[in-house]
C-alpha cells in the first residue's frame, strides 16, 4: 500500500489546482466540502496545524505533516462564510474567532462565536472587510464559559496587572486553593498589523513586523524578510544569511537568560533573577556595540542585512560568550541544588505530550512535551542547513522541564554563535531588491526563541505589500495554559504564566 493510500489530505489535494505564485511551498485552492472534510483528518491527527488566516474573499491555512513540505489550503469565501475548522480541531477556534472580527467571515458550524480581539472599543465591525459602523460597547461585557459545581468561586486577575507588562485578562475558577478552570481573554494590545501593512512599501512593513513583539523582533524580522525574497525569486547574500543566524541566536540567548531568571523569581527565588539579569546585560550590550541597537531592531531586512560585522564585533560577541559562560555554568548549578526551588517546578504545570502534539507547541513549550520540532532543523534555511546543534528534549511537561529546554538552549546557541562567526564568509551583506512584475506570494517560518513565527505576504507588482499575516508561536500557546494551570494552587499560576511567557502584543497584532 502506497504512502498517499495512509494520507488522506494528499489525496484530498491531488487533483486540487495549486497557486504557482506562492514560494516556497505548494498552495492549493480547493472547494468549501474539501476545506471541511480536510478539517476533520486535521482533527483527527493526521496533519498539525501551522496557522490560519484570511485576506479579503479567501480563507488559507497551513499544514505541516512531519518529514514533508508544508502546504497551504485555500477556500474563497461564499457570501461572508466558510467553514469552520475549529468545530473540529481546537487549536483553530481562536484563529477563526479572530477572522470574524477583522473580516466578519462566518465559520459555519463553529461552536465559540464569541469575539475575541473586538472588545466593542473600535466604533466599526469587520474593519479589514466591509467596514460596518457599530455601536461602543462595554469591554467588560464578556461571556465567560459557565462552571458548576459545588464550592467552587471565581478570580479575576487582569487586565490590568502588577508591574511594566502588557494585559491580559485571566478567570480563574477555584475550589479552594485547587484552580478547577483558567479562562482566558486577550487582544487588549491589539495594533491593527494586518491593516497596517496592507499597501505598505516594503520597507514601512518590515519595520511594522519588527515592532509586532518586541522580544521577537529579529526571528519575525527575519521570517519577514525570508518571505519577500521567496515572494519576489531571489536570496540574501551568504555572509547576510550567516549574519542573521548570528543575530537570531543572540537574541534567543537574551531571552532565555532572563526568563530562567524571571521563573526563579516567581518561585521566590530572587539571587538567580538577579544573576540573569546581569548576564542578560552583556549580552544585549554587545548587541548595541555591533548592532547600534539593544534588540538588533531594523537590521534584517529584505536581501539581507542594513549592519555588518567588523572584526572588532566578531571579537566583542566571543569575548562576550567567554565572560558569561562559566557565570551562567554557576547558576544552572545553583538552579539544580537548590532543593526549595525543585519543589516549586518540578511537577508544576505539567503539558501533556498529547495537547502539546495537537496544538503543534513550538519551542521550549513543545520540546518540554517530547513534541520534537525545530524549524532550523526541520524545515531548514540559511544559515542552518547542514550545521549541527543540539534541540534538547523532555517528556516530563513541568515548569522544569521548560527550565531545561531553555538551558540547553543557550548552550546550544552559544556554541552556534561561535560556529557562525568562524565560518562567516566574505562578500556584501544587501542584495538589491528586484522589481516584482506580477503578484507574487511568499511564506516563510523562522525558529523564534518562544517557537515558530510564521509569515505569509503577497507582493504587489508596483512592489508594496498587497497583504501581509504574521503568526507568532504564543497563538498556539496561550490556550495551553488554560489546561496547565488545572488542578494546581492559584498560587504556581505566576511560575506556570513564566514558563509559557507567552506574547500578548504578538498575539493580539
């Protein structure tokens, strides 16, 4: 029996008409019973689930199934609706929630028709479609799932919180101390992205990505750039290419560094946070001494890179990598003999393997839950094609278990940044962008520090963004947390909240 005979997508698409605008990977446009019945097989585990989003008359999805090109699915809208994915697989749900509140296309069969990003605070509905005038309305009018049972009570935390960070807004419901539900409310932060890129030029768009969250700002950079270049048939030189992995992993270092210091904290562990703190420092210091900017904001752009490494940056970044090295030795030594910080993590907040698969969790929330998946290795691009480097994996799914990942990460990346500038070629760092003479597509995923960020744009042929979609890896995170935080205390919710970090501001766009 063949391999297509076992994959019924495939051959649901094998007489399916393909886009040939859309580069890299295959686009196909099919009818609104083949959208569907491809939704249930996603549903039923065949395929995960990359991302989902509309432009104006077309709804596209994107498949991966494991050791193969990914693939995107295309529907045209018939009379405002389409049908829905979510009724089937869940990681959709929110997607979908939010393609009604920006193009007020109707998911048929949808079990949630709640809105998720229009909080009533935008004076119209559908704004990316017809642009409908609407009343105001209260933020706080919001149907919350009902609970029952006995004893049981509800906090609210949010949206408003504690401290400099962004909102959200979390219901708890507890029995006790014991959390019997977490539900979630986001979109507080968002931007209007999707509008804002819409006929941008290129250069105004990528500058918009790059501001989509600003930790992420070189992965979303990057997978932006890779999109254009693919839409328009053309690459970034090799020493551009070498550049921006050097960059990407610098910047995953920062992140890593000062989130294991920030989930010591919340478990009141405070001499690490500030060790990390400082570690994370110098390395955004020499971010600035190389990039002229902390979080390397700009630099990537279509065709390659806007700064060059000099010599005196190869040395400053090694120099950097051997300072830090043996202090951070120390504090992954102090994280693992300290008896009292082990009783907060491990077992807190556990993933199952099975709803980290379902929900195609990228990064150290994913490889936590033995979901083996690394777009620098799995779906590999410059400069990361044929190098070698470690993707740890646990199977555990504790707050941990995110801890480890995130340790072997910054070791991984450390040794990659040295790989990198060791073999950083010579020759321009920018490639000229071609004139577009048709409409061209481009897609593109880069390994983000939180997971995969995902970018779909179509190029005009006067060379303006006709439509651009940013996913970030918190989309399909964020619900996750939901199921983590049930039957712990109220209490580990910080420590569980830490160890995801999810982006509002990525999510929300």
């Amino acid at each position: 029996m063949s391999r297509m005979d076992h994959d019924r997508i495939a051959r649901l698409l094998a007489e399916a008409p393909t886009v040939a605008a859309l580069r890299p990977w295959p686009r196909y446009e099919v009818d609104h019973a083949i959208f569907g019945e491809i939704g249930c097989v996603i549903g039923e585990g065949e395929r995960e689930l990359l991302g989902l989003w509309a432009e104006p008359g077309m709804v596209h999805m994107a498949l991966r199934r494991i050791g193969e090109e990914p693939c995107v699915v295309s529907t045209a809208v018939t009379e405002d609706r389409f049908p829905s994915i979510g009724r089937w697989h869940a990681p959709a749900i929110r997607l979908e929630r939010t393609i009604r509140d920006l193009y007020g296309y109707v998911p048929e069969a949808a079990e949630d028709t709640r809105p998720w990003l229009d909080h009533g605070a935008w004076e119209i509905a559908s704004p990316l479609g017809q642009r409908i005038s609407a009343p105001l309305r209260d933020p706080a009018d919001y149907d919350f799932l009902p609970v029952h049972g006995e004893g049981l009570h509800q906090i609210p935390v949010g949206p408003v919180h504690a401290g400099i960070i962004e909102p959200g807004h979390f219901r708890f419901t507890a029995n006790g101390e014991i959390v019997a539900r977490l539900e979630e409310r986001l979109g507080y932060v968002h931007k209007g992205v999707d509008a804002l890129t819409t006929d941008a030029p290129l250069d105004r768009a990528a500058r918009i990505v790059a501001r989509v969250s600003g930790d992420s700002t070189v992965a979303a950079s990057f997978a932006f750039a890779r999109a254009v270049e693919a839409a328009l048939g053309f690459e970034a030189p090799p020493r551009a290419a070498t550049i921006r992995g050097v960059m990407a992993e610098l910047e995953r270092l920062a992140n890593h560094i000062g989130d294991i210091g920030a989930i010591c904290n919340d478990a009141a562990f405070a001499l690490i946070l500030a060790h990390c703190g400082i570690l994370r420092e110098r390395v955004l210091a020499v971010c600035e001494a190389v990039f002229a900017h902390r979080l390397m904001m700009d630099v990537i752009v279509p065709g390659g890179v806007a700064a060059n490494i000099t010599h005196d940056g190869v040395r400053l970044i090694n120099r950097m990598l051997d300072d830090i090295a043996p202090h951070f030795a120390a504090v992954v030594r102090c994280y693992e003999n300290t008896p009292s910080l082990q009783d907060r993590t491990c077992n807190t907040g556990i993933l199952a393997p099975e709803l980290a698969k379902r929900f195609a969790a990228g990064g150290y929330v994913g490889r936590a839950s033995a979901r083996d998946f690394d777009a620098r290795r799995d779906l590999a691009y410059p400069p990361y094609g044929g190098r070698a480097f470690d993707v740890p994996l646990f199977t555990v799914g504790d707050v941990d278990a995110r801890v480890r990942v995130r340790i072997g990460e910054v070791l991984a990346s450390m040794q990659l940044v040295r790989d990198l500038l060791a073999t950083l070629p010579e020759g321009p760092v920018l490639a000229p962008v071609p004139q577009a003479a048709a409409p061209g597509e481009g897609i593109a995923i880069t390994e983000a520090f939180r997971g995969d960020l995902l970018v779909w744009l179509r190029v005009t042929p006067e060379g303006r963004i006709g439509r651009c979609h940013v996913r970030d890896a918190s989309w399909l995170q964020w619900p996750l947390l939901e199921a983590v935080i049930e039957n712990n205390i109220v209490a580990d919710f910080p420590l569980c909240n830490k160890s995801f970090n999810c982006s509002y501001s990525g999510h929300d766009l």
